[in-house]
C-alpha cells in the first residue's frame, strides 16, 4: 500500500529538465510530446517547502493530485475564476508536491 502523501507517475522530461503532464503513463502518452517519458515519485510537502517543485490540485474525492505543473503560472491558467475561488467554494485545494524523477539502478 503506498504512503498517504507520496504516489508513482510517469511525466515528459523537457530538456530544461521540467517534468510536465505527470500522471499515468497512458495519460502522458496522449499529450503526444516528443520528450522521453520517465517514472517520477511525487511527495505532498508543506507550501513553504524549499523542495517543492509544482503545484497540484486535488478535489475532495482525489486521492492523487491532478493539474500538476512545475510553474505556478501554468497552474493557475486551468482556473478561469482563479485558484481561490474554486477554494472558497469547497471544490478543492492546492497541494505544493516535490517531484524527483526515479533514477534507474544501473547495478542492480
């Protein structure tokens, strides 16, 4: 059983080094991004967390983020309305993540 806070997705690794459209893999596959997809371990942290790399939502049924982006603008554009409304309205909440891509073992 995984840890509360802490789930396995597959993301696109731009060569800046982003990871972008994390979720399932067939989810990743569909963007069509022509970035190698990888395994990345997304950690919930607290919002002043110096490793928090994205933002994510999750609706009070979720049981793992959605919207996960790696810029806070980028994660913004998905409400029209704004973040905060969408909160104040009980539809969800923001999650800071620290997303680390899973590095294969060479030696094993």
């Amino acid at each position: 059983m995984p840890e509360p806070g802490r789930w396995r997705m597959s993301a696109h690794r731009y060569a800046n080094g982003d990871l972008h459209n994390l979720g399932v893999r067939r989810y990743v596959e569909a963007h069509g991004v022509k970035a190698p997809i990888v395994e990345v371990d997304v950690v919930k942290v607290p919002d002043d967390s110096p490793a928090a790399t994205h933002w994510g939502w999750m609706r009070p049924t979720d049981t793992q983020p959605v919207m996960i982006y790696p810029h806070e603008v980028l994660f913004r554009v998905c409400f029209p309305y704004g973040v905060e409304a969408e909160v104040a309205a009980g539809k969800g909440r923001v999650v800071r993540l620290a997303v680390t891509e899973i590095k294969e073992d060479v030696d094993a």
